[in-house]
C-alpha cells in the first residue's frame, strides 16, 4: 500500500481569484465544481492534485505544501506581482536543494522548492 499524499485542500474565501493566483503563476489546470463550492487542480500530470475549497468557515493556515519550480526567484517576483507575499528568500538544504516560503492573497502560507540538479 501507498502512502504517499495524493490530494491537498487549499482553503479559500475567493474561488475565482485564489486559483487563478495558483493557475497565472504555477500552470495548474482548473475545474470549477461551482455545487460543491471546489475548485479542483492538476499540475500538468506532475506533483499532486487537490483542490480549492470554500469551507463554511474560513480557516487560514494548516499544512504546508511545496510547490516544485525551476527558479524560486521568479516564482518569488511573480508571486507578489500576483498579491501574494514571499515570506522567506531562497534557503539551501545541503545537497537536495532550495526553499522558499511565501503565504498567498488569502493569507495561506505555502513553499516553493527546488532541486539542485
């Protein structure tokens, strides 16, 4: 059995805005499921699926996702010309690679990464 995540769930009080912000920035394809209050997402077959949800209570904050990108400085540049916010800069992890942490315009906190390869 696998035990890998296969399906993250990204709080929202805006379901058109938020995963365009995602969409503009990272390439995700979206579906509105507009009866379930979701927005699902796919990055192009690559890393894991999830969705957009407007919960009956908003909650920002939760588990942290790690979006993979070629170049965490552009990805920083386009997020905050999209209203998002860096939190962090580029930070090294040895030999595998680099991380960044920037919150969205909802306020939810996510990280980039990418490899050293």
């Amino acid at each position: 059995m696998a035990d890998g995540i296969v399906h993250i769930e990204i709080p929202v009080k805006d379901l058109d805005a938020t995963p365009k912000f995602y969409s503009d920035i990272f390439g995700w394809e979206l579906t509105p499921v507009p009866d379930n209050n979701y927005v699902l997402f796919t990055a192009d077959g690559a890393g894991i699926s999830g969705a957009f949800v407007k919960p009956n209570v908003h909650q920002v904050g939760g588990c942290v996702g790690y979006i993979q990108t070629d170049n965490i400085e552009d990805a920083l540049k386009l997020i905050e010309e999209n209203g998002g916010s860096p939190q962090s800069e580029r930070q090294d992890v040895g030999d595998a690679g680099w991380f960044a942490l920037f919150t969205d315009p909802e306020g939810n906190p996510m990280g980039l990464w990418e490899n050293k390869s």
